[in-house]
C-alpha cells in the first residue's frame, strides 16, 4: 500500500506540475495577444482554449488523483490501525499463554513432588512389610522347630508311659499270681 501512496503522490506532483507549465503558457499566450495580427491572435486565441480545456481536465484528473491518494491513506492508518491493535491482542493473548504455562509447570512440579512423596512412602512400607513378614517367618519356622521337637518328645513320653503302663500291668499280673 506505501508503494501505492508513493507512486500516487509523485503522479499527483507531476500532474500539479504539467498544470502549472499550462497556466504559464496561457498566462504568455493572454500577454502575446495584444502585440499578434488578428490571424495570429485568432490561432493563439484556439490554442488558449485547447490548453484551458486541456488544463480543466488536468485539475479534474488532479482531484481524482488527490481523492484517491487520500483514500489510500485512510486506508493505511485504518490497516495500521487494525494491525496495532492485532498485535496488542497477539501479545495480551502470549502473556496469558505464558502464564497458563508457566501455572501447568508449577502443577506438574507439585504433582511430581507427591508422586514422589508417595512412592517413597509406599517404598518405606514396603520395607517395613518385608521386614515384619521375615521376621514372622522366622518366628514361624522357630514355632514349627518346637513344636516338631515338642511332638517327638511327646512321642517318647507315649512311648515311655506305654512302657511304664505295660510294665505296670505285667507287675500287676505278676503280684495276682
């Protein structure tokens, strides 16, 4: 659009000038009449009606020129305008993005903090349940152990009352007869 404006306005600069070398030749044509026969005066007199019809023109086209040069600037400021304000948004709408981000960074270090927290507790229980279901094995095994030898020395004390009892009861037939 500046390239339009500029190639408008040098037109405009240049129609303005043709405008005023056709003023100054009329201007001299107007000066020369009162010193011209009346066949010159009469020529000059056609010729300073084509320029001034040539110069009406000239200020119409000049006008049109100015009118739309104007337009176009209006049209500048209206798109620079627009564009000013597009980018007071662009930027509005980067400062909330950075923002979002940065309070999603904040949550995501939070969150990883627990997780964290969490896992390392669960890990501690872990440990501490491993370490009571060991030591409940042992003590287990310990139990299984006595009362494996607590079952043979019951054994042996059957084995021996038993014995005793048979005894007993031989002493017993003994001392009938």
């Amino acid at each position: 659009m500046s390239k339009e404006i500029k190639s408008l306005t040098k037109e405009v600069a240049n129609l303005k000038s043709e405008l005023e070398t056709l003023e100054d030749e009329i201007c001299e044509i107007q000066n020369q009449q009162g010193e011209m026969s009346a066949e010159e005066a009469e020529e000059a007199k056609c010729q300073q009606e084509v320029f001034q019809s040539v110069l009406h023109s000239s200020h119409a086209a000049v006008k049109d020129k100015e009118a739309q040069l104007a337009d176009l600037k209006s049209q500048a400021a209206a798109t620079k305008a627009s564009t000013t304000t597009k980018s007071a948004e662009l930027s509005k709408l980067t400062t909330e993005l950075e923002n979002i981000i940065s309070e999603s960074d904040k949550k995501v270090t939070q969150l990883k903090a627990s997780k964290d927290a969490t896992n390392k507790k669960a890990d501690e229980d872990i440990a501490k349940r491993t370490e009571e279901f060991e030591k409940t094995k042992t003590e287990n095994k310990e139990a299984t152990t006595k009362s494996t030898e607590a079952s043979v020395e019951l054994k042996k004390t059957k084995t021996e009352n038993k014995e005793a009892t048979t005894k007993s009861t031989e002493a017993s037939v003994e001392l009938k007869k």
